[in-house]
C-alpha cells in the first residue's frame, strides 16, 4: 500500500544499528531501514497493512517524491 508520509520525528530503535522509528505529521509510527530524510519533508513509502494488536506500520520501500 502506498503512503505519503511528512516526517515529524525519527530516532533509531533501540538495541538497532539499521532501522529507524519515524513518526508523521499525525503522530502514527513507522518502522523501517535507515534513510537520510528531514523533518517537515514528504516522502512516497510503500508500507504494509496495520497488523491487528500493532501500533505502527512497516516501511517496505522509499518511493522519493
């Protein structure tokens, strides 16, 4: 599924050299490989689905705007 997602906020996860926590402009959360991205741009992902129980979604790809 495709997103557009405006960068509110990142951090790594913890325990995790390569995987990043980004958070939107709406405050939902997702989790995917590092990327050089700046807070406040837009970016194009394809995520996948909101598993039921989970809070986040999963960044398969960086579609870059």
């Amino acid at each position: 599924m495709e997103y557009i997602l405006k960068i509110a906020e990142y951090h790594l996860k913890p325990g995790s050299q390569n995987v990043l926590l980004y958070t939107d402009d709406k405050d939902e959360l997702f989790i995917g490989p590092v990327k050089n991205v700046i807070v406040g741009q837009t970016y194009r992902v394809e995520v996948g689905h909101k598993l039921v129980g989970t809070c986040y979604r999963n960044i398969i790809s960086w579609r870059d705007c």
